[in-house]
C-alpha cells in the first residue's frame, strides 16, 4: 500500500529539496511502525500515518517567518 503516491514536483514547501523529500519517505515506515504499535489495527495505523503526512505537508506548505511573533509583531 502507498500512503504518500504523488510527493513530487506540485508539493510545497520543502518537498521540492531532493533531501527534504527522501527524509519524509524515509520516515514512512518508521511511522507506520510507531502507529502500528499505538493501535494494533493495521488499517487503522496507516490512516493514523496518512492524517500524520497530511498536516505535516499542510505545516510545511505555510510561510515561515522566522523570529515573526504574531503578539510581538
């Protein structure tokens, strides 16, 4: 099964970095292990990994203005 089958050129953010992306889908397995010890359902556990990947390209795909505190303006 593929969690993640259309990382490549149209994702934000980090994924366009060659290295970026081959640490997210190396970290595939390693999550789906961890889930798969939370809760003991393998359909479960990989729509936890995929909700997972989900937010962390939606995180990825924001701006990032470093030191930009939105109360300290």
């Amino acid at each position: 099964m593929t969690l993640v089958p259309a990382i490549g050129d149209q994702s934000p953010g980090m994924l366009r970095d060659p290295q970026s992306r081959q640490q997210l889908l190396g970290a595939i397995p390693r999550l789906r292990r961890y889930a798969r010890s939370l809760v003991f359902d393998p359909s479960a556990a990989d729509d936890l990994v995929q909700t997972t990947l989900e937010r962390a390209l939606a995180l990825l795909s924001l701006p990032r203005d470093i030191g930009q505190h939105p109360e300290t303006g």
